[in-house]
C-alpha cells in the first residue's frame, strides 16, 4: 500500500470518545501512532510484569489487531528494548530529582533500610565507618542502618508460632485431607451445615507466611465442632486436635489478632511510616508484657520468645522511630513520654528519654547550622537601579563626588531591606523545635488518617528548619517490603521463564516496575484486593453448598 493511500485511509478513520460523566459522545480524527503504541507496550510489560513473550502471542495480537487495523507487531526483542530504553530515561529523570536532594549518595546519604541478615550487618557498618571519616553523617550515624520493622515482627511471630508446632501441623493435614476429596469436602460441609455454622470456607495457609497460618488457625476455629464428627464417619481421617489444643489455637489467634493488624499498617510502598510505629511499638510490648503473666503455660512461653527477640531488635534506644513520633503533631514528645516507661521499664526510661531529648537537639541543631550557612553563602544583594533618572545638578554632582570615594548609594528602602537581612540571619529567641514543642498537640481522632508530610508543608512558613528536618525523617523508610510480602520469610522467586536472565535485566525489570507504576500513579495493591501474588499466600477451600 503507497503511503499516500495510508495516509488518506488514516485520515478517514473517526474516533468516538465519551465524556466522563455526561455520556455525551464526541467525534474525532484518529491517527494511529505506532512510537506512541510501543511506548506504552514497554509500560505494560514493566508495570504489570509480564514477560517479553507476550508480545509474539497470537490471540493478543489478534486483538491488537481487532482494536486497530493499523496495529503492527511488536516482537518480544523490540519490547525488551523498548523496556530499556523506558528503564534508562526514568532512571535520568530520578537522577536529575536526586541531584537537588539535600541529601543523597555518598556525600548526601543519611540512612540505610535493609532487613536483619549478618552479612547485612557487616556492609552497612562498614559504609558507616567510611561515611564517618567523611563527617557526612547524621547524629553520629544514629539513624544511618535501619532495620526492616516488618522482618523484625516477623520473626517475633514465627517464634511464637514454634511454640504451636503439632497443632498446627494437624490442622494444616487434615484440611489437605478434605480438600483431597470431593466426597470428603460434601461429607464435611454437611457436618457443618447440621451445626448451623455461618462460615463455608477453610484455609491452606502458606507455610513460609505466618499471616496465611494465623488465618488458617483462625478459620479452623470456626469448624472446630466439625473436626471430630467427621472423625466419626471417616477411618482415615486422624487430625482431630484436642480440646486442650484448640484452646491454644483460640489463645494464640487472639494473642496474634494485634500482630496481623499492626503488620498491615505500617507495611506499605507508598507512604513514610517512621511516624506510626512507635505507637503501635510500645502495644506490642506491654501485651507481651501482660501475656508473660497468663494462667497459660503455652501462653506464657509464646510470650517468653517473643520477648526476647523483642529486647534484641528493639532493646536499644529506637532513634528513627522515636525522632519520627516526635515530629508527628498528633504525638510529639507526649508519646514518648507514655511509651518509654513501658518499653523500657519506669527506671531505665528515664535514661532513654533524655537520650532522645539530646539527639532531637543535636540533629535540630545541625540543620540550623546549615540553614544559616547557606544564608551567609548567598551572593550579596544588589542595589536596586534607581528608576529617575532626573537629578539636580548638585544632587547629580554630591553622587559623583560620593561614588569617588567608593560609598554605596543607598535608599531608606535599600538600607531597611539591609537591615532585616541581618534580622533574619541572627538566630531568633525561641527555635522551631521549642515553638513546636510548647504548643499543643493536634488534635484529631485516634482512626483519622492524618497526611504528616502534607501537615509540615503547609507549616514550612512557620517552621521553616524544622519542617526540613522533619520531611526527613519521615521520609526514611522503616521496611524493605510492600505489603504483599510482608509476611513472606524468603524472597521473591525468579521463576523457570526468568531464570535465563543477565543481572542487568532482572535489575531493569524489578526498577522499570515501580518507576512506571508510580507514573501511571497504578497504588500497590493491598490484601484484599484480587492479585495473583496475593492469592499464592494462602488457599482457600470452598466448601459445597448442600
């Protein structure tokens, strides 16, 4: 086909468009833009995560065809470089954000999150005592290797759960059992339809996942009743716990409630969570606390563990966390004053607090250093151009003569803008950080999600150093993880169609991802949002209606 009959065919072709809302439908020309159509392919490939094959798919390009009959095919090597190039230009553009950034890669650094492995350990104290020859970092490093919070909870859960191992292990194999077998699931659902039960579902949990183990325990509850009547018509079912077992099972679903709450509010990808923790921190210890004292022995030697990872991970003066609650208008230092005693013990909190008083100061006071250094560093202001040019002769004279002996010419306008610079330069009364303490808390409801960040930008004229210090510290990320893996005690798996892949592209890939879903503004979905991977941490058994 010549390309002036194309072109002529593509200008033939209309576009409908309806509104948003209206239904009103409007027409328009339509031309097709192939670049425009692989741009988007790479998009899609990057976002969604599928692989390069899809594109040599022949149904999928049948509907691309259907869509458009312009559509030209994409093989799977131009998407994958297609990918590429999407990959380097968001990384430029990163790069550039990055450059302006107060702080940054090497010189600009100020915190490192990563999880709880040794060899992890050893890097990021190796790199404090680089960054510290430097004198780059923060209140001595204080803030410089942050722990992963949802690993550290994660492991204080699987800990606790150890304590379950066989009740578990008989719950877990007898719903393998009924999910084995249709028959099995039909004699089983009638059981519980006998018994009035409202729940139709039974949970396979992920055994590597605590959470989809806590919801399979906490589903099993439910049938508990079910468990040994099916026993009496099924030989070979033998995973029936006792009753003393199932009230383990409902003391540790209600002892981990909290746990599975707390795990899913302050994982997250999209927002700073260093504010939020600390507040919930201190409720993990004093249950631990009160469980230690439970009629329970079980109870008691959950409770145990968990406490001593909790002193492990959490046994230290917690800078990040306690400096991030601070410069939380809802909490401020009231909080740590609540949590502290709690936390540590009413001796040693007392210790801790002052610490954290300190360090506040100390990293308050570095930013004002380097608030007013930069004011000092500012080129000296010009003399604004005087607008009249008509003088008297005398006047125009008494100037040249003036300008002989090399004195500025200066305005009262001119010399009161020269003396409120140095007003403003001079440290004031009271800092920020005093200001902002003395004043009362804001006051909002305890379920009202306050934007914190959104909160100091509309106070950076009233804060101007503290809310620099305060964006932060809030945006230090306290976990490694999203949402959806939280729970997860290994990494993610490259699978057997990704497995053949160069370093450089697994790296372009997993950064290309999230590059493109934060530009399509495409949220991380949560739990209970449909998802593939999300679906993999536990399975649930329907069981057949009657």
């Amino acid at each position: 086909m010549a390309m002036g009959e194309q072109n002529r065919m593509k200008q033939q072709v209309l576009s409908f468009t309806e509104g948003p809302s209206d239904g009103i439908t409007s027409i328009t020309n339509f031309s097709y833009d192939h670049a425009k159509v692989r741009e988007l392919a790479s998009h899609m490939v990057l976002a969604h995560e599928y692989t390069f094959s899809m594109m040599d798919h022949v149904v999928f390009n049948k509907f691309m065809k259907a869509v458009s009959p312009f559509y030209k095919k994409i093989t799977r090597q131009t998407v994958k470089e297609d990918c590429i190039s999407t990959y380097q230009l968001e990384k430029r553009k990163l790069k550039s954000v990055l450059k302006s950034a107060s702080r940054g890669i090497e010189n600009k650094i100020s915190s490192i999150t990563v999880d709880n492995a040794s060899y992890n350990d050893a890097c990021v104290r190796r790199l404090r005592e680089d960054f510290s020859l430097r004198k780059r970092l923060s209140i001595a490093g204080k803030i410089f290797h942050v722990r992963c919070y949802a690993h550290i909870l994660n492991l204080l859960v699987q800990d606790g759960l150890n304590q379950l191992g066989d009740v578990i292990d008989t719950v877990r194999e007898g719903i393998k059992y009924l999910n084995n077998s249709e028959g099995r699931l039909n004699q089983f659902a009638k059981i519980a339809k006998q018994l009035q039960l409202p729940s139709r579902k039974l949970i396979l949990d992920c055994p590597t996942r605590w959470n989809s183990t806590y919801l399979m325990l906490a589903s099993a509850l439910d049938f508990k009743d079910v468990f040994p009547r099916y026993e009496d018509i099924d030989p070979g079912f033998h995973y029936v716990p006792s009753d003393y077992e199932w009230l383990q099972v409902e003391e540790v679903c209600r002892f981990l409630g909290i746990f599975h709450e707390i795990t899913d509010m302050i994982s997250g990808s999209d927002y700073p969570t260093s504010n939020i923790f600390l507040v919930e921190l201190y409720r993990i210890k004093e249950l631990l606390n009160e469980k230690a004292l439970d009629i329970s022995d079980q109870i008691r030697a959950m409770s145990l563990s968990m406490s001593v990872k909790f002193d492990k991970y959490w046994g230290e003066t917690n800078v990040l966390l306690s400096l991030g609650a601070i410069v939380d208008p809802r909490y401020k230092i009231v909080l740590i004053y609540h949590a502290f005693p709690i936390i540590y013990g009413e001796e040693e909190a007392a210790v801790k607090i002052d610490e954290i008083k300190q360090l506040l100061y100390e990293l308050y006071n570095e930013y004002v250093d380097t608030h007013f250094s930069s004011l000092a560093g500012e080129p000296p202001r010009q003399s604004v151009k005087r607008k009249h040019k008509e003088v008297s002769s005398s006047s125009a004279q008494s100037q040249r003569n003036v300008k002989k002996l090399g004195l500025p010419i200066l305005t009262g306008k001119e010399k009161f803008q020269m003396h409120v610079s140095e007003i403003d330069k001079a440290p004031p009364e009271k800092s920020d950080l005093d200001i902002y303490l003395e004043e009362s808390r804001y006051a909002c409801d305890a379920s009202a999600n306050l934007d914190v960040l959104g909160w100091w930008k509309g106070e950076r004229w009233r804060f101007p150093i503290l809310s620099r210090m305060a964006s932060d510290l809030l945006s230090i990320p306290v976990t490694t993880v999203a949402s959806e893996s939280t729970f997860s005690a290994g990494g993610r798996v490259i699978d057997d169609r990704r497995a053949s892949m160069s370093v450089e592209t697994v790296q372009m890939l997993l950064c290309g991802s999230d590059w493109i879903r934060n530009l399509h503004g495409i949220k991380t979905k949560s739990r209970d949002q449909s998802d593939v991977a999300e679906s993999s941490t536990y399975h649930e058994v329907e069981l057949p209606q009657n």
